[in-house]
C-alpha cells in the first residue's frame, strides 16, 4: 500500500535533484555529485570538499531545508572521500564519533546532521557509532561571530557521557562544515582528557577561507 502510495506521489512530483533540480530518482543525481572535488588534509583536518558550489547547496539543502535523503548521498561522499585517503587508515578507527547538537536544536531540526553522516560510515566500515559526546550548553550560532569569540563561546560546551566508549580508543569525530574548528577543537579536547588514545578529525566540508 505505501508503495502505492509512494508511486502515485512521484506520479504527481517526480522525484529531483535536491541541488540542479532535474528530475531523477537520486536526492543528488550524479552529475552534481561528480562536480565535487576532494581536498587534500589541512592542519590534520580532513575534509571531503571546499564548502561552495554543488557541496554548499548540498549541505545547505540538508541542515536548513530538512532533507533528511540527503544524508546517503553526502554520506557516501565521506566513505568514498575515506577510502580513497591514504595517509587516514580507517582499519585503526574503533568508533565513529558525531558532533553533537544541544538537545533543544536538535529537537528544533529533528535530526542531528552529523549522526546521519556517521551512520553512514559507520554502516559501510562496519564501526560502531557512539553518541559519547554531549552538548551541555547551547550556545549562539557561530555564523556572525568573529574567530577569537567563536572559541571562547563553545570552550566548556561539550562532556563525555560514556567514558568506557572512549578511553583507549580511536576516534573519528565527524562533523558537516569546518570553519575555525573551534567546535571540533573543543570536542577533540574532550574526547581526549577523557582517555581518548586517538582523535581523527572528518568534515564534509571546509569553508574555501582557510
Ligand atoms: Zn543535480
């Protein structure tokens, strides 16, 4: 029945391409997928692409406009983007570790887009995700501040709610966009005062400024 469903739905709004808006069964259809280049690590960051173009309208498509289907596409990005890094050897990673969004925001969204990335990579690596880390405070969104008060904003913001999840282990942390880092700075920071043998950082993307 909800199949039924399902195809009187794209009958009456064929599927498009989230980005180019062609029609095409694909939340992200290949040609915009294969526009996106990947970068080369930087500061021991790694990111899948620079965040402009078909990436950016991706990730704005998916955080802003809630397109939760996005999350296969951009995920697999991350898992073609690991397997094709030499010098990022995911056979040493032990768990996957998404950036958390404060439960307020997340329940404002209704998903946490760096979950939904790390399922994704956790799924085709066969790694556990742990939801180990917590957001304690909620702080002001980053996008107008200026640098220095970006790290002074989230120092303190995050704690470890399983430490048996993290002590020993190594960890690829995983986030959507990396800006300053100061977010992911500061949950690297806490993952490894709480024990974390190794923290590996992932990012969907980079802002082309830094
Ligand atoms: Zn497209």
């Amino acid at each position: 029945m909800k199949d039924f469903f399902n195809s009187l739905l794209n009958l009456v709004f064929p599927p498009k391409c989230e980005v180019c808006k062609k029609d095409t069964p694909e939340p992200l259809c290949t040609d915009c997928f294969s526009q996106i280049q990947f970068m080369k690590p930087s500061l021991g960051i790694y990111s899948a692409g620079s965040y402009e173009g078909v990436l950016r309208s991706a990730i704005h498509r998916f955080k802003f406009a809630g397109r939760k289907s996005l999350a296969t596409p951009l995920g697999i990005l991350l898992v073609k983007y690991l397997s094709h890094t030499s010098t990022l050897c995911i056979e040493e990673i032990d768990s996957v570790i998404p950036v958390p969004l404060h439960r307020k925001r997340e329940q404002k969204r209704g998903f946490n887009q760096a979950n939904l990335l790390a399922e994704v990579i956790s799924k085709y690596f066969g790694l556990p995700t742990e939801h180990a880390l917590e957001r304690t405070r909620d702080t002001k969104p980053h996008f107008n501040l200026p640098r220095k008060e970006r790290f002074s904003n989230i120092k303190g913001a995050f704690m470890v709610s399983s430490r048996p999840a993290v002590q020993d282990k190594r960890l690829l942390l995983v986030d959507d966009i990396y800006t300053t880092g100061a977010t992911i700075f500061e949950c690297s920071k806490t993952l490894k005062l709480a024990g974390a043998k190794r923290v590996e950082i992932l990012t969907l993307s980079r802002t082309p400024m830094i």
